[in-house]
C-alpha cells in the first residue's frame, strides 16, 4: 500500500473561504490587526500596531516577537497551523487567533501577501511572498527592529477594500476598543476601551455617556441600561432596553468583543429567548468563537453565560417591580410578552405580573391581584373569542371573566391556581347556563309549545333550545356549549367527511365522548325574543328560530358549519318571504 500526502488547491481554498467561511471580505483587515495583536501580546504586551495606505497598498506593522525562518516555513506555508496553540493543540488563553487561516482572508482582496519579519530572537529578518496559487518564496529580508509587516497589493475589483476612507473605518469598527495602540496613517483609532469600564464618579454621568453610546452603536435611547458582567466567561458589557415595542420573533443581534477586539455586530444566541427586548455590548475573554470568527460556539461555557445574563436581567427586572412600579408598568406596556414568558417558569417574575401587569377582564383592565380581590371565584376563558363573546353575560350575572386567550396567560392563571386557591378558573360555557335566571313555572308552562316546535327546527344541528331570564336584555340570544359538546360536535364533522373506514373508528369514539348538545340560550327580557316566542306554527316560526341561531353563532365569533350557513341561508330567505307574503300569493 503506498502512502500519498493530500494536495491543497489554494484557490480553491481561498474560494471556499470567501463564499462559506467569511461573511464578507472585509474582515481580512481584522484578521491581520488579530495577527499584529497577538504578535504583540506574545512579546509582552506593550506595543503599536501602524496600518498605511497609499496608492492601492496596505501595509499592516507591528513591533510584536517576529518569526525566524524556520517558523516562517513551519506557520506561514501550512494552511490550519497556528503559532498560537500550545503543544498538545489548545489555543493558548491570551490570543486572539486561533485556528491558523488568518493570513489567508488577505487572499481575498489580494493575489499576493508579502511578509517581512524579524524575530526578537535575535535571528536576521526574513521575507516571505505567498501567491494565490499555492506558491511561496523566502528570502532574506531588511527590518531594523523585531516585529512583523504584511504588505498587500489590491487585485483588480478590491481598490475600495483598500482604499484609505475603507481602512480607517474598518479598523475603526474592529479595532477601537484594543489595549494596544493602532494608527491609520498615522490617526489613531483606538480610544478609552470598552465605555462601560470608564470612571466616572457621577453616577447619572455614566449612564448619559452610556446612553450616547448606544445612540451611536444602536441608533436609539435605551428605555434603560443593565450592566452585565460574568466572570468565569471573561465577560464584562452592558444590555440596553430597547424603548419601543417589538415582536418575540424580532432577531435579537448582539455586539461582541472577544479580548476586545469586535467579533460581529450581529451576534446571536447571547440571551435566553425571552429576553428579545435587550439589545447587548459586551466584551468576552474566555467564549470560543467559530472558525470565521463571526459568531461564537456553542458549548457548555456559552450556555452557561447564556444563563447567568437572563438572571442578571431578571433581577433587573425584579428590583424594578420593587423600587419604581409605576415605570415597570410603563415597561409592561412594552414588553409584557417578555415578563409573561418569563413567569411562565419563574416565581419572582409571576409575582411581578400578578401585581403590576394589567389583564382584559369583564370590570376592565386590571392587575390579576386586584381582580382576584374584587371578583373572587371568577373565571378565565382560554381563547379571545370566547372572552369577547361571554364577558358581557359574565359581568352581567356576577360572574368575573378574565381573558386568557393571549400569549402565555393561560399558563399564568394555571401557575396562580397552584398558590392561591381565589385564582380565576377555566370557565366551562356550559356552567354559566346555571347562572342565569330560570323563569317562573307558568311562563315555562306557557312556553312548552313553542320550545317543543323550536326543538324540532334546531334537531338536525344537535342543539338544544332553552329560556332564560338574564341581562344584558338588548342580548336576544346565546350560544353556549361546552367543552365535551364542542369535542363532541367536531368529532361528529370529521366522521362525516371521513371514508367508511375512517368513519367506523371515529364512530368507535363517540362512546368516550360525553353526550353533551350546545344550547341556543333565549332571554326572555328581549323584546324580540318574546314575539318571537308567542309566534303559532302558522307563523313564520321556523326561520325565526333559524335566525336567532345563526345571530347568535356570528356574535359569538362561532365557526359556522356548512349545515350552520344552510340554516342561515333558509333563514334569511324564509323571512324574507315572510315580509313580502300578500294574500294574493294564496290564490
């Protein structure tokens, strides 16, 4: 068996790398700063980093430890080999780069690298010229002092990349927060560091300078600002709460320093997922980032951040809830859903919405503690519709009702029967029938007739009709079924469309299901309800009785059947025939 070496087509590579590893050409200036930076680093530390343009040059130059010819032929020719990994193949803590592909994203905007490089060794200086293709030459080179120069040329189509506006903004952007000093013709672009560590001894002064800052990296005031900070990651920053209200789906993108040097400004992941109404900087000493060194790798330490920041803006939010209420309210106003997927798990965050977040409920909006004060007993239905076509009724006979239809309310109320036996409870349409009020025996009495023919019309919809006495009285009717019945009604449907098969099994079902009929609830205090009542079978009291059904199901925001729009069709013309009846239509 004879052994072979792989061949790398370095195009081919360099390809690879501009369509699939980079998101765009430009980091290849962070790239050689990351370079120049640890170059530094490994020497000490203390040094400068000068970039020059001129005339569709670059020329990157540090006073790092160099390279002597053997580590030239031994890191620059072998493509994934890093200078910065210790023997047994970790990357060593105090760099920036780690993965040995740095020095190629120059490929991208140029067919030549050269590299002049003087090791503080004390070995002379060496010049290295790499070619796109895969060739390399090294020679001896001239360099006074230890430290390192990468020289490119633009190819055709990437002048811009190189130009010097392009630079000094790209290194502004990479660059501004480094320890180390860097120049762009001679204008440095490094400041203070990161803004948050700044002291100042002025509490409000931080935060206005803080607030400035995420006006210019974000383009908003933050509604309010939250220090971050979590030591076994390296990690230091600040989450700036956005101001105005957005969807749970919005991406949540990040700025993200790793050692101080900017990773992406588009960084997600970095948080729990509800909390999508921060927007964070921060600086990391320990996460790993992937390869392209624009996002960062999942792994048990980023898991880990991930989870003591959503505590770090929880307890942001509890302290608050406690020190300041009336702008937690004006918070809520923003980002409830947020809070309410938090109390969905927390206890801490349930208490915040149990006390200060305003609920839809039949007496108004209302925090569900005072609700819960003022109505107890009370209920909650699980759907708006239901909310919306029942509160009236609810309210008007005693019964408190809170919606629980939006996001995560369900799960809250569920979470507050746990501790508090007065938490609202699952209202069954069904059990509000018991609440409205029977009518005296005589009446019912004089209304068996009709309520027999008014059976007979509602028979083929599997409803039942009944009388009741309740408020409000401009309601003529009310469509209640409960949730057995409505399981009931569905199951009834999909045997009806199903294949004999599929009809026998559903059919084998029904035996489970309860045999429960919706009910077309009429009110007695409605004056039409009650001519409609006293009509004779000679009247036109089948498409009445149809009529008030299909009001009553578009009220409630029912869905209709295709035999329930029938009904209404029949009704519609039924009455309509009605009206325009003369008796010379009897001849």
């Amino acid at each position: 068996m004879e052994e072979r070496t792989f061949q790398v087509d370095l195009r081919g590579v360099v390809d690879l790398l501009s369509r699939h590893l980079y998101s765009s050409p430009r980091v290849y200036l962070r790239e050689l700063l990351q370079n120049a930076v640890d170059a530094i680093t490994a020497r000490g530390g203390d040094g400068h980093v000068r970039v020059e343009t001129s005339g569709g040059v670059l020329r990157v130059s540090d006073d790092g430890i160099g390279l002597t010819e053997e580590e030239v032929h031994r890191l620059l020719a072998t493509i994934g080999r890093s200078g910065k990994r210790d023997e047994l193949g970790f990357a060593r803590h105090d760099f920036l780069g780690q993965f040995g592909i740095g020095l190629l994203s120059a490929f991208l905007v140029a067919d030549e690298i050269e590299v002049v490089t003087r090791s503080a060794s004390g070995a002379p200086a060496v010049r290295w010229t790499g070619h796109a293709d895969g060739g390399y030459a090294v020679e001896p080179g001239e360099r006074d002092a230890p430290g390192t120069t990468v020289t490119l040329r633009a190819r055709p189509g990437s002048g811009e990349l190189l130009s010097p506006p392009v630079v000094r903004e790209l290194a502004g952007t990479f660059a501004s927060l480094l320890p180390v000093e860097v120049t762009v013709d001679g204008e440095p672009v490094t400041g203070g560091g990161p803004p948050w560590r700044a002291s100042h001894p002025d509490p409000a002064r931080r935060r206005r300078a803080l607030e400035e800052y995420c006006r210019d990296v974000y383009g908003f005031a933050p509604f309010d600002v939250i220090d971050l900070d979590v030591p076994e990651a390296g990690l230091n920053g600040v989450a700036f709460v956005l101001p105005r209200e957005v969807t749970p789906g919005a991406r949540r993108a990040h700025r993200v320093y790793l050692k101080r040097m900017l990773l992406a400004e588009n960084v997600e992941g970095l948080l729990p997922e509800w909390a999508f109404f921060v927007r964070c900087v921060i600086d990391a000493g320990e996460l790993r980032p992937t390869a392209s060194r624009e996002a960062l790798y999942e792994d048990d330490l980023l898991e880990a951040t991930r989870t003591a920041l959503g505590d770090q803006v929880r307890q942001w939010l509890v302290r608050l809830a406690e020190t300041d209420p009336s702008r937690m309210r004006g918070f809520l106003r923003l980002h409830h859903l947020g809070v309410k997927a938090m109390a969905v798990t927390d206890d801490a965050m349930l208490a915040v919405v149990d006390r200060l977040l305003e609920y839809e409920t039949s007496a108004g909006p209302m925090p569900l503690s005072e609700f819960r004060r003022r109505h107890p007993g009370a209920r909650y239905t699980a759907s708006v519709e239901e909310f919306r076509r029942l509160s009236a009724v609810s309210a008007a006979q005693g019964v408190g009702l809170v919606n629980g239809g939006y996001v995560h309310d369900a799960e809250i109320l569920e979470r507050l029967r746990a501790t508090d036996p007065d938490a609202p409870r699952p209202l069954d349409a069904a059990e509000l029938s018991t609440r409205l009020g029977a009518l005296p025996s005589s009446d019912e009495l004089e209304l068996r007739p009709f309520l027999e023919a008014a059976s007979r019309v509602l028979e083929p919809l599997a409803c039942e009709v009944v009388v009741r006495s309740f408020d409000p009285a401009s309601l003529p009717a009310l469509y209640l079924t409960s949730r057995d019945a409505q399981h009931r009604a569905d199951l009834e449907e999909a045997r009806d469309g199903a294949d004999p098969l599929w009809a026998d099994v559903l059919g084998a079902l029904r035996g489970a299901v309860p045999d429960e009929r919706p009910q077309l609830v009429l009110n007695h205090r409605n004056p039409l309800t009650r001519r409609i009542t006293a009509l004779t079978p000679d009247g036109p009291l089948e498409p009445a009785v149809q009529a008030l059904y299909g009001q009553a199901l578009l009220l409630g925001h029912h869905p209709l059947r295709p035999a329930d729009t029938a009904v209404l069709n029949r009704a519609f013309l039924g009455l309509l025939d009605w009206a325009v009846h003369t008796p010379e239509d009897e001849r």
